[in-house]
C-alpha cells in the first residue's frame, strides 16, 4: 500500500513537472515566433532602408547631373566633396575626379581673383564656426572665359552628428537675368521720373489752364494756374466732376461735357470757346482745346488746355464797333457828296483826284 502511495505521488509530480516543462515549451515557442517576427521585421527595414538609400542616391545623383544651380558640398577643412555638374560646366572643369582633394582656394584660384577669394573664404569658415547659415548677392567670375554672372548664394552649414559642423553646402543660383531687368527698371524708372519732373514743370509753368478728366468726365489731374482760377487744390476735386467740384450751373455742365464727349467718340481735337467761371466771380472767356488721351488707339481720357482769351475778345468787340462807326461815317459823307447839286471834288498834295 505504500509503494502505490509512493507511485502515485512520483506520477503526480511528474504530470506537474510535464505541465512545467509544457508551459516552458510554449513560452518558448513563443519567443521564437516572437524573435522570427523580429528577425523579419529587421530584414524587411533593412531592405527598405536599402531602397530609400538607392532612391536618395539616385535623386541625388539627379540634382548634382541636371540641376541647373551651381551646389558644392565642402568639409569642414573646405575641400571639395561635391559639386553639380552645372559648376563642372560653368567652371569647365573636365570631370569630378579633378575636384578630388582639392580645396575651395585651389579650385576657384583658376578664375576668381585673391581678393575675392579671401573675403569668401572668410565667409565660409565663419559660417562653420558659428553654424549659422549666410545669404547674399554676388558677382562671380566661373570659368577662364571670366564671364560675369550675378548669384544668389545660400551658404547652409550641415552637422552628420554631434555639434561640430561637418562642413557647408553652398547653393548658386545664377541672377543675371534678375539683376539685368533690374537695371534696366531701373533706368527707366528714372527716365520716367525725369520726364514726370519735366512734364510736370511744363504743366504748372503755363498760364493757360491744363487739366485732365477721366470718360466719365471726373477730373483726374489739373495745374496751378487752374487751381489758381477756379480757387481750388487739386486733392480738392480729384475724382469729381464740374458740378461736384464748383457746384457749377447744370446747363453750364452740359455744354462742357457735350463738348467732351464729341472729343471722345471723334478721337480728335476739338476747339471751342467756353466760359469758365473764376473764384472771384469774373465770368472770363476761355478759348478751349480738347484732346483725347489714347493708348493703342482707345481713349481712356481728355486732356483740356484752356486759354483766357478775354481781353482779346474785348478787342476784338472793340475793333468791329469801330468798324462799324466807320461805315456808318462813311455812308454819311457819301450820302452829303451826293446831295450836293454843286461840282465838288478833291485833290491829294500831288493834285491827283480822290474824290
């Protein structure tokens, strides 16, 4: 009875050690099929970081064949460690072989002067002590041809680990064009400075009135003499039309602007007289010309230059009574000569007959 007391506790023990040792074996297995899934893991990223390499490669080996900037990579000892092949060309470098343990002096040497070069490699070793990038415009000399060219250069230092920079990318992109529309701007834009300053002197110098109106007849520019006649500056009526601005009769209005449409749907001078009411209430008369302004043969507005004809209308009135008394005194005598019955007759210092 003892033995199988005995027997049946060594059978027990050993279900409980089985049971053990089964846990253990699926804990085990466990941790294979965990390492497996690890172990897959790793080889599936390291092909992927494999191909994300290849891809990086190729794009970069893409910028540095067609990228049209000038891109040169340097250490931190400034030699050459990369560089596009528009610099190759622009520099007529032969190959990337010649750059090979050459520096930033060695290379640019060929075609930059020594002043040039020691302010930019000044530059360049401020921008890897400090880490900081640099933006500027430069002119560059590339290639023995000496061909000027305007950049716009990035300096961008780049650290692979730790804090010390490991070197500098510089970054060239070829203004020229920019710089030479900007000349160009701006040499126009000062001719037409000077020739706004002369037209402007010209328009204020004149006594006549000049102004200009927009094609709904709103003033839009006028001169001082007509600021000076109406009483009123310039910002004062800008965008306003005659009655808005003077507070003109209506029926005035009217004939100023039939007038100024005739000149716009003609598209030619257009002369008239107009009266045009001064600040002191003096009602002068104006002898008008009206022009339209055109551009590629549409008008966009009128241009009026006004001139006081006043006193010479006054003479003019002047000159026609005399005229007319002078008939009249003239018809007199002739009607008395002719009423006389008697023989009269006359005779100039020379004794020639006038009568």
């Amino acid at each position: 009875m003892d033995d199988k007391n005995e027997l049946i506790e060594e059978i027990n023990k050993l279900k409980t050690e089985i049971k053990k040792l089964n846990r253990q074996l699926t804990l085990a297995d466990d941790n294979i099929k965990k390492y497996q899934k690890i172990t897959h893991a790793r080889e599936n990223f390291g092909a992927a970081l494999s191909a994300e390499k290849s891809r990086q490669e190729m794009q970069l080996q893409l910028i540095m064949e067609y990228n049209p900037d000038i891109i040169i990579l340097l250490d931190n000892e400034m030699n050459f460690m990369l560089a596009t092949r528009s610099f190759l060309t622009a520099a007529e470098i032969p190959g990337p072989g010649f750059l090979r343990n050459k520096t930033f002096r060695q290379v640019f040497s060929e075609f930059a002067d020594e002043t040039w070069l020691d302010h930019m490699e000044e530059v360049l070793r401020k921008s890897i002590e400090t880490g900081e990038p640099v933006s500027f415009d430069e002119k560059l000399y590339i290639a023995s041809s000496g061909l000027e060219r305007y950049y716009s250069i990035n300096i961008i230092p780049y650290v692979h680990s730790g804090d010390a920079t490991d070197g500098v990318l510089i970054i060239c992109h070829d203004i020229s064009r920019r710089k030479m529309m900007e000349e160009t701007i701006k040499a126009t834009s000062l001719e037409l400075e000077i020739e706004k300053a002369t037209l402007e002197t010209m328009f204020n110098a004149t006594r006549d009135l000049m102004f200009c109106k927009d094609l709904d007849f709103r003033f839009i520019k006028c001169n001082k003499r007509f600021e000076e006649h109406l009483g009123r500056r310039e910002a004062d009526i800008i965008g306003k039309d005659d009655t808005e601005a003077f507070g003109f009769d209506p029926e005035i209005v009217k004939g100023y602007q039939a007038n100024d449409r005739r000149t716009i749907n003609e598209k030619k001078l257009v002369t008239v007289e107009e009266s045009i009411p001064g600040v002191d209430g003096s009602e002068a008369i104006f002898e008008t010309f009206k022009t339209p302004i055109l551009r590629d043969g549409v008008p966009y507005g009128i241009m009026i230059v006004s001139r006081d004809i006043t006193r010479r209308k006054a003479m003019e009135e002047a000159l026609k009574a005399a005229s007319l008394d002078l008939e009249f005194e003239t018809a007199t005598l002739k009607a008395i000569f002719d009423s006389i019955p008697n023989m009269i007759f006359c005779k100039d210092v020379n004794l020639n007959y006038t009568r």
